[in-house]
C-alpha cells in the first residue's frame, strides 16, 4: 500500500470529471472513544457539480440523544426509534 498522498496534479484526471462520493455522519456528540454513537449517515454522488444520486439513513444509536444534539442536528429520540 502507498502511504504518499497525491497531489491534484497527479490525479491526472481533471477534477470536474472525477466522480466524488461526499459522506456526511451525524452523531450523538462527542468521540466515539467516550461512547458517541452514529444517528445519521447520509451520502452524496457527485460528478463535474452533478447531483448523481443520494442516500440518507438515520440510526438507532442504543442510548439517549443528548437535548442539545438533538436542537443540533434536528434528529431526536423518536425519529430513530424503530
């Protein structure tokens, strides 16, 4: 396995004809190493500024959402449950 990164330049590819998937995690605060867990997971296919498709899952993380994540991110108890 190669541990350099590449630079743009050595892509060879230009940028607008990479396709790109965008992850986005949402969370119940803080590290996972003091107990945070995942309550959202959500992605974005993108190609030369194209929207080529989307997913969008929201997870029951097994303990309580914190009051101040849940006006954070919009996601609360009852919208994991299930």
């Amino acid at each position: 396995m190669n541990s350099t990164q590449l630079s743009f330049d050595d892509i060879g590819t230009p940028l607008n004809e990479v396709t790109w998937c965008v992850v986005d995690l949402e969370t119940t605060g803080g590290s996972p190493l003091k107990g945070a867990r995942i309550t959202e997971f959500g992605a974005v296919k993108v190609r030369g500024g194209e929207v080529l498709g989307e997913f969008q899952s929201l997870v029951d993380p097994g303990i309580p959402i914190p009051g101040f994540i849940s006006v954070l991110t919009g996601i609360t108890e009852q919208m994991v449950q299930g």
